[in-house]
C-alpha cells in the first residue's frame, strides 16, 4: 500500500517544534519518515524565509538535498496558489524546473489548473489529480486526463466533520468509478478528519498519506513528536488491516 509522507504543507513556522522547512531539515525529516515506513514524501518547498515557494532555485534546492538522504524514493512538489496564486506566473515556473520533481500535485479546483496539467504531463513528470470536491471530480473526467494520472487524490479537506468528509469521499470516489477513471487512488483528511479517513482510505484499499500537513495530533488526540511518529503510526494501522 502507498503510504506517503506529508512533511510540512502550508503550515507556518512556529506550528510545530518539529515541522521541516529548510531544505536542510526537509532532508534531514524526509529520511526520518522513510525509515519510519513511508514509500513516497510530498514536499511544500520554502523560501529562507518559511514562505512557501515554486520557484525552481528553491525546488532544486529542496530536490537535491531530500535525494541525497533518500536515494530512489519518489519525491513530489505542490502546484498550489499559496505556492504561487499567478496562474500563468506558475505556469512559468514549472516550465522553468531544470531539476524535476517525479510528481507534482495539480489542485483541479485551482485557477489555471488544466493548462498546468498538460503541461506536467508533457514534461515527463508525474501528475496527481487533486480532487476536493464532485465538481472537482467532473473537471478531471471532461478534461480526459484521468487514465494518464500517475494517482488521483480524493482530498475531503474542507470537511472538518468526520461524517461529512466520509460522505465526500463516497461521492467523489463513485462519481470517478463512474466516469471510468483507472488511475490509482489516494484518500486523506485534514485535521478532526485525519485519523477516522485514513482508516477509511485503508478499507477501500486507496492509497493513504499523514504527516504534519494533514496533522499535528496522533489518534488519541496528542502531539506527535513529528512525521516520522505519525508515519509509524500510519503504517502499523495498515498492517493491522491487511
């Protein structure tokens, strides 16, 4: 089962004692969680200042340094608008990667989302679909991309509600069936949600992620010491299910 690592997100400097943000730190984190069981990492670059960032100096920075630690392990950047909220701007940057990341994630509800998609696909790299909604679900289908997805991610992250984002991901995950959509899935939380959708994405037998993008709290409700605790977790959780 994919379990990916999460290791920082847009969360902001101070929210965690352990959250990665250099790419110092990133690498140091990323080997941290691989061998705490995690078979992929998805990375927010940063700035030196914590912002977060997609220009490719700082994604080359971050590439390179999580590569050197974690040699063979796939590696994925963001594309989101808290990365760059200039739709063409972003477009620019992305073309600019001389270091490329193995796949990148494309919110579908974003501006600019469909030319970034081709654009991805184009240059080799793989692309995750994120699905945050049906709506969302249907931009995918009617773009034609979906069997060319290395993975869709279902993303109820809206739903702070354990109830209501159970009931997205049932919608979402029925209307890609419906639509045909063959590419592997990925379902996760945020927050509330985490632990109970991780659970969820499990039993339906998608592929799973956590880290402190997603949380900041292990199931009981307590601090995680960091990613690679909650990885851990995340992966004996999953092989109480198999």
């Amino acid at each position: 089962m994919l379990l990916k690592a999460c290791l920082n997100g847009d969360r902001r400097p101070g929210d965690h004692d352990a959250l990665p943000l250099s790419a110092e730190a990133l690498a140091r984190d990323a080997r941290r969680a691989c061998d705490a069981g995690a078979n992929a990492l998805h990375i927010h670059p940063r700035r030196s200042d914590g912002s977060p960032a997609i220009e490719p100096d700082v994604c080359a920075a971050v590439l390179r340094a999580v590569r050197a630690t974690c040699p063979g392990m796939p590696v994925g950047l963001t594309t989101n608008t808290a990365s760059e909220p200039d739709a063409i701007r972003r477009l620019a940057l992305v073309d600019a990667w001389e270091v490329r990341p193995d796949f990148v994630s494309v919110n579908l509800g974003e501006a600019g989302a469909a030319a970034l998609c081709e654009r991805i696909l184009s240059r080799g790299i793989g692309l995750e679909a994120g699905v945050w909604s049906v709506a969302d679900a249907e931009a995918l289908l009617a773009l034609g991309i979906a069997g060319r997805c290395l993975r869709v991610l279902i993303e109820v992250v809206r739903e702070r509600d354990v109830s209501a984002a159970l009931t997205a991901a049932d919608a979402i995950d029925e209307r890609l069936s419906a639509g045909g959509a063959s590419a592997p899935r990925l379902l996760h939380g945020y927050g509330a949600t985490a632990w109970p959708v991780l659970d969820a994405a499990i039993r339906r037998g998608h592929g799973i992620r956590i880290g402190l993008e997603d949380t900041l709290h292990l199931p009981d409700g307590s601090l995680a010491r960091d990613n690679a605790e909650l990885v851990a977790t995340a992966r004996e959780r999953a092989s109480r299910s198999a």
